[in-house]
C-alpha cells in the first residue's frame, strides 16, 4: 500500500513538472488577440498562394501520370494483342511488309569486313584547314578515331577501321556522287540539309575511311588524300 501511494504521489510530481513546463514555454508567446493583430505584407500573401497552387498541381500532375501510365499500358496490351490477331491475315502481313521495304529504301547501307591484322598506329590528318584544331582522338588497335575543331564549333571527323564497319546513311538528305581517293574507289555523301554532315567514305587496301564535315567536296578530298 505504502509503494501504491509512492507511486501516486511521484506521478502527480511528474505531472505538475510538466505543466509547469508547458506554461513556462508558452508564457512568452503572443496573445491571440496580438496574433490577430498582426497583418503580412501582400507579397507574403500571394507567395504562399503560389506555393499552394504548385503543391496542388504536383500533386494532380503525379495523380494524373500515375494513372495515365496504367492506362497507356493497358492500351498497349491491346494494341499488341490486337495486332498479333491481325497478322494472321495474309493482308496485313503484306502492308507491314511494304512499309518496312519502304523505311528501309530511305537509307542506303555500306558494309566493310576485312581480315586484316590490327594496325600499329592510328590515323593523322596530313592537311587540315586553317583555324582547325584537334578535339579528340582516339585508338584501341582497330577502330581510330580523331576530330577537328574550329572556334566556330565546325568538326572535321577521321575515322579509320581495319576489320569491320557500317554505316545508314539517309537518302533523303543526301545526294551521292562516286570519287577517287589517291586511286582508291570512293563515295561523297552531299548533304542537302545543314543540320547533315557531309560524308566521303573510301577503301583501301589497308581498310575502311570515312570523313565527315560541314567542308565542300573539293576540300574534303584534298583532306582525303593527305590522310596518314
């Protein structure tokens, strides 16, 4: 009885302690009347509002984008399903057929594959014209790369393989027209388009060459074919 009491009487201590607390914290704070009294400036105002306008619109846009994926999904699913159907049509297999000959006739393809040995050093332009310094280069023994640039921003790219390489290149930008590189058989790519880099690629018997820049032909050649 006598611990049951001890126990009381320490609580009661506890509690008072922490009232006494509370109302010693709270004694320097504002009245509510003060509180009232007090008026932001507009600016606090509007901000508080724009940051509640955002908050709202995260939280739809993350709503909205959470179920959109579902749904996209979901359509995707069908989609899919619906066009594995459809190709069991001998129709449908003969229009896919058509566009993918018809993207594919947009490009024009041009493979190299030698069994040469690996070189011994990369490439190095001979002649490069002025205001032109090197970028980048790169070697690992079979693919060489290196790049000019002008304080323009302009590129003159090199690049040199020994075994194997290939390139798209999109004949709606491009007009092409076949050179000779120190004799070797040659093809310019002549880009229509600014945002296309002219192209020259030939072979040797040493590998693969392709040259890219914004440069005219006759330039380019004369890059060519002082390629070391």
């Amino acid at each position: 009885m006598y611990k049951d009491l001890e126990d009381e009487l320490w609580e009661s201590l506890l509690k008072a302690a922490v009232i006494e607390n509370s109302q010693n914290e709270i004694k320097d704070y504002p009245s509510e009347q003060e509180i009232n009294r007090i008026v932001l400036p507009e600016h606090y105002e509007s901000r508080m509002r724009r940051i509640l306008r955002r908050y709202r619109y995260r939280k739809y846009a993350k709503l909205s984008l959470r179920y959109g994926k579902k749904i996209a999904s979901v359509i995707l699913l069908i989609m899919g399903i619906s066009f594995t159907l459809l190709l069991s049509f001998d129709e449908v297999r003969a229009a896919c057929e058509a566009v993918i000959i018809e993207i594919y006739d947009r490009y024009i393809r041009y493979s190299y594959t030698s069994d040469l040995s690996l070189e011994d050093a990369p490439i190095s332009l001979g002649y490069v014209p002025e205001g032109y310094f090197i970028a980048e280069s790169s070697f690992n023994g079979i693919d060489n790369y290196v790049s000019y640039q002008n304080s323009y921003g302009d590129f003159i790219i090199a690049e040199f393989d020994v075994q194997k390489f290939a390139i798209l290149v999109d004949n709606e930008h491009y007009s092409t027209s076949e050179e000779l590189i120190c004799n070797n058989k040659g093809t310019f790519f002549e880009s229509g388009d600014s945002d296309f880099l002219n192209i020259l690629i030939w072979t040797t018997e040493n590998g693969y060459f392709q040259l890219r820049s914004a440069l005219e032909k006759k330039e380019m050649i004369k890059i060519a074919e002082n390629l070391k």
